[in-house]
C-alpha cells in the first residue's frame, strides 16, 4: 500500500469510477488511511456502491473480497471445474495488477493451509427475515446536519440494493441513550391514564421525514421496522424517573399497552407502518444493573412481564386491528436465555404463545456460549429469533469511541453473524447506523463504535468503518427469504455459511482471520468444484446459481 500515495490512489478510484459509470456498473471504495487502518470516505458527489454480481450464467460464480489490507467489496469472476487455483489478489496486488487478468496455476505455492468445504443445497435449516441498523435520536441529529445529498449516500449505502441491501429498522418509542436527552411521549399531564396528550413530537417529525427520504432513494422493498421502548413517562413507574430500580406501576398496565397502540397509530398516519415491537428494550437495566446503567430504562422481572404480556399486551393487540403485528419478547442479553422464558412460562402458562419473535442483544456474547440460544429454540422452535442491538465499545476494557479503520473490530462482527447464523438466527439489526467521532451523542456519554463515522468538523464527509463491510458480506448478499443450506469445513482454518436465495443462487460467506493465505476448494452437490486462494485477514461472499 505505502507505495502509492493518496492523492495517486484517489486516481486510480476515479479512474474505475469513470470506467463504472460508462459501463453502469459499480463506485469503487475511496480509501483512506485511518488511524487503525482504512475507512472508505464518500461525501456529497462520491461514494462507493457495488451494483449486483450475480452471475447469471451456470458453470460461473462470483467472489466479492474485502479485507484488513483494502479491499472493500471487490469482485472476481471465474468459471466451475477450471482445476485451476482462483487468485483473490490482496489490496497491494490488486493495485498493481489493475489492469491484468488474474493468473491461474495450478501448482500451489509456497506451504498454504488448505480447507475443503461441501456445499449441500438439498439440506435445509431455517429462513432469513433479514438484516437492519437503528435509527435512534442520535442518528436523526447526525444526518440532519450533513448536506443532503450526503444524506442520500448514507441511506442508500445502507439499505439500497447497491448498499448492503438492509430491509430492517429499528426505532425506540420516544427517547433511548443515544439521544439529546430523555424523553416520553404523554409526559405531561402527570398521572394521565388516558393518555390525553399523545402528541408526534418535533423529534419523530424529523425521524419520519428522514426515513420516509430513505425509502424513496434507497428503493428498499418491504422495510420492516420494529419499535422497543426505553422507559414509560416517568409518572407511569415506581421511581418516577427514567433510571434506577423501576416497574411499571401496577395501575399503569392497560395505559402503557395503549401508549404503544397510539404510536403505532401515530407511525402509520405518517406513512410508516410497524412490522413488530418488543416487550421494551433491556428489561433487566431496571432490576439488575440500576448502579451500571445510568440511561432510561424500566425494569421488568419475567414474572411480571408474563403477567403484563398475557393479561394486557397479548389480548388487546390481537384483539385490535393490529392482530398480525409481531410481538418479540426479551430484547435483552444471551445470558438470559431460556430462564427468562422459562420464568415467565411458569407464571403465565400460555404468555409465550403471544410472542412471534426472540429478540437478543449480542454484547456479552463472547462470555456466554451459543448453546443457550440452542435451548431457547429447542423449547421456542417457531418463534423469529433476531439479534436486535450489537455495538462494540461498551466493555469497561475496551476503547469506548470509535476506532477509525478497526479490522479487528470488523471481524468481531464476521465472527458473531456466523456463529449466530449457524444457530438458527432468522436475522440480525444492528444499533446506530451513524455516529460522531467520539462515538455519540449519547446524553450519559455511553459511546460505542458504529459502521458509519460522520465527520462532524464540517460535516462533509463520512467513513465506512471495515464493520459496515464485514456486515455487508451478509446482510448484502442474503436477502429476506434465503434459506440456510448445510456446509461442512474439513478444518477450522476458515469459517463459512452457506444460503440458498430465492433467486436460487447459492451464497457462500467464507472468512479468513487467519494471518496467512487459505486455499479453500469449496465443492457444490450440484455443480462441482472451485479452487480458491484468499488472502490472510479476510472475508469472502461466494456467489453462484
Ligand atoms: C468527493 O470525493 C471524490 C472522490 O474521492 C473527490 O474526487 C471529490 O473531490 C470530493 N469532493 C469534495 C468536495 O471534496
Ligand atoms: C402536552 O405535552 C406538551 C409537550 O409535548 C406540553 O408542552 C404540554 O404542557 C402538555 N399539555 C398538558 C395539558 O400537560
Ligand atoms: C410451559 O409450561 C408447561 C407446564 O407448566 C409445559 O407443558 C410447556 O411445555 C411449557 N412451555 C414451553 C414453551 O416450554
Ligand atoms: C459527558 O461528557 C462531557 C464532556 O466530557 C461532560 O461535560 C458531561 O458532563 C458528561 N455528561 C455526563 C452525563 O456524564
Ligand atoms: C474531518 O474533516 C476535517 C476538515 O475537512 C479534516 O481536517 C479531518 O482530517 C477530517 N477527519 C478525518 C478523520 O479524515
């Protein structure tokens, strides 16, 4: 890399970029040394898109690469049963080689670790519901402020088939950390059962405008946007203030069922309709861990969100108009998994049958195994099970801001989606698609990492973090509806899933962490076999019909 400078690399992406649009094809990523590694940096007139690589005749397949060395969504093209070894040339390569044709060989160099990978599309595991981020009061501040046309980029970056093709949302019911301040629809008047002051909110209005202008330029089809909520009006709980020990009082059950009534009502007079909501966001933040989190939250035990979900939420939402709306419970950790069901089943026998959807938050993940979820869909095997909030830089022991151009932070998430995905997850959103540079705003200064970083010096610019790649290797290629298909690894020198889509092509995400090159043959039931060479710290999506 060091041997082309900056101003020589914006070149050469300017260069593809004009070869691109002739041919209307696909925007290269600008990338910019950070410092922890690269970004990619699109501002009002430029920003990178990779138009669909599928190939559409049989006996051909498509590799799209990114990596810790630069590459970001490249492709490289190839045919079936070549025997012949496939080259993902790395970044520094691949700026050498611009205009060579790969070379093939089918001798293999030096002493490489080998794996072989059998891909079975007769055998089936579960669907795709599909992938997503939030759009939380931070996100709204942020994007409000950068031109528009640089708001444009971010959302079809995001969720236009170009971008990383997401087709979920989620949204907080009023306030969450990443806001201003906390807020509450109905805070005034207090002790108001009726809910007489259940207005839209000068902060909703910006919300809706901006996701309404997502929808428009991003062409997202069947966005499915899931609400949670933080905390009740504080005069609806037992401490009567957003943090703290809290329940909700007892009087207040039915009045906050019809609190998330009125806001899907509100959302769907503004044009956006509600797919799901949850129980409410982090239940145990209000009965557990009051002295650690210092933002809003409302404490439920299983028990008495049994009692609330199965003798108040459960009915009245069946029994309304929004009958079909999806009811995900928890919203909280892994390692509440399956206790917290198992408690709330033997308080309300039936509470689960109202549930449709297990909703996880990934951050402990790597303390507690996936065996849990394991027992939860053993006991719950026809409920959606989605991760519904991953950030990174929460931990005590790591850097509570963002790491500009973080591969190591990317591949945290490479890491997480596969292990969650061979576990029967439907899906997967993600927390703040756009932050500062100190990793907020967040009105108690909880700041964290996020795939997009806005540049809020002038606000011209923002950077794609290797997370919003790692991310896309996924959520990009594996739309709604996909189904998880058996792949079989004869070591661990790589990770891999494989899904079979709708459009019947067969996608493959294969992820070297290792520090060395990986030969991988990956051998199809249907078609036969491939010979990769890919680069050290690096992840791959296969893609063939
Ligand atoms: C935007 O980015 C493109 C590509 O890097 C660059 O050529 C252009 O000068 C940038 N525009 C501004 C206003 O910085
Ligand atoms: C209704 O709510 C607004 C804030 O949204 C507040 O300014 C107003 O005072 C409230 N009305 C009453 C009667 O409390
Ligand atoms: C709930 O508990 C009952 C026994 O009280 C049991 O029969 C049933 O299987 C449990 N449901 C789930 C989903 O575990
Ligand atoms: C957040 O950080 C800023 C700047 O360091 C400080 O002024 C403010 O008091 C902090 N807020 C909280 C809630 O800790
Ligand atoms: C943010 O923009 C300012 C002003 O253009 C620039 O000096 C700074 O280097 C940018 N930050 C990054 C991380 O590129």
């Amino acid at each position: 890399m060091e041997q082309f400078s900056f101003k020589e690399r914006i070149i050469f992406a300017l260069v593809l970029c004009f070869v691109a649009t002739v041919s209307g094809q696909s925007f290269p990523c600008v990338l910019r040394e950070t410092k922890y590694g690269s970004v990619c940096v699109c501002n009002a007139t430029y920003c990178d898109y990779l138009e669909d690589p599928t190939p559409v005749d049989d006996h051909k397949f498509v590799v799209v690469s990114s990596s810790k060395a630069g590459l970001r969504f490249d492709t490289t093209h190839g045919l079936f049963n070549l025997f012949k070894k496939h080259f993902i040339f790395d970044y520094d390569m691949r700026v050498s080689q611009a205009q060579k044709q790969p070379e093939f060989s089918s001798d293999r160099v030096n002493d490489k670790r080998y794996v072989h990978l059998e891909i079975n599309r007769e055998k089936h595991f579960q669907k795709i519901t599909g992938f997503g981020g939030s759009h939380t009061g931070a996100v709204t501040y942020l994007t409000d402020q950068l031109p528009p046309t640089l708001q444009d980029h971010l959302y079809e970056s995001f969720y236009a088939e170009r971008g990383i093709g997401f087709n979920l949302m989620r949204i907080p019911l009023g306030g969450c950390d990443f806001d201003l301040s906390p807020w509450a629809y109905n805070e005034y008047p207090e002790n108001d059962a009726e809910l007489t002051n259940f207005t839209i909110d000068a902060r909703d209005e910006l919300r809706v405008a901006q996701i309404r202008r997502l929808i428009e330029v991003s062409k997202v089809k069947n966005l499915r946007i899931k609400g949670a909520a933080w905390s009740s009006p504080r005069w609806m709980k037992s401490n009567n203030a957003w943090t703290g020990f809290s329940h909700l009082k007892k009087e207040y059950y039915q009045t906050w069922v019809n609190y998330h009534i009125k806001w899907i009502e509100m959302m769907e007079e503004q044009g956006l309709p509600i797919w799901a909501i949850s129980t409410g966001n982090e239940p145990m933040n209000g009965v557990f861990f009051m002295f650690f989190v210092r933002f809003m939250s409302l404490g439920w035990t299983p028990k008495n969100q049994a009692i609330w979900l199965n003798d108040y939420l459960g009915p009245t939402i069946r029994n309304s108009k929004y009958k079909d709306l999806v009811l995900f419970g928890n919203d909280d950790q892994r390692y509440t998994y399956p206790y917290w069901f198992k408690m709330m089943n033997s308080t309300r026998e039936n509470s689960l049958d109202y549930l449709d959807g297990l909703a996880v938050h990934w951050y402990w993940d790597e303390m507690v195994g996936p065996s849990l979820m394991d027992d939860a869909l053993k006991m719950m095997p026809d409920k959606i099970l989605l991760t519904t909030e991953s950030c990174i830089g929460d931990k005590p022991w790591q850097k509570a801001a963002p790491l500009l151009g973080s591969w190591y932070r990317g591949e945290k998430y490479a890491r997480a989606y596969l292990q969650d995905l061979q576990h029967g997850f439907n899906g997967w959103i993600d927390w703040n698609i756009i932050l500062d540079e100190a990793g907020g705003p967040n009105y108690v200064n909880n700041t964290v990492d996020a795939p997009v970083i806005a540049n809020t010096t002038d606000f011209q610019e923002f950077y794609k973090q290797p997370m919003f790649y790692t991310i896309g290797h996924f959520s990009k290629f594996i739309p709604e509806g996909s189904i998880r298909i058996e792949s079989k690894r004869s070591n661990v020198n790589v990770d891999e899933i494989a899904f079979l889509r709708p459009d019947g092509t067969v996608c493959v995400v294969i992820f070297n962490s290792g520090k060395a090159n990986v030969e991988v043959s990956v051998v199809d039931s249907e078609h036969g076999s491939i010979v990769l060479d890919l680069p050290a710290k690096s992840i791959h999506t296969l893609l063939y019909t």
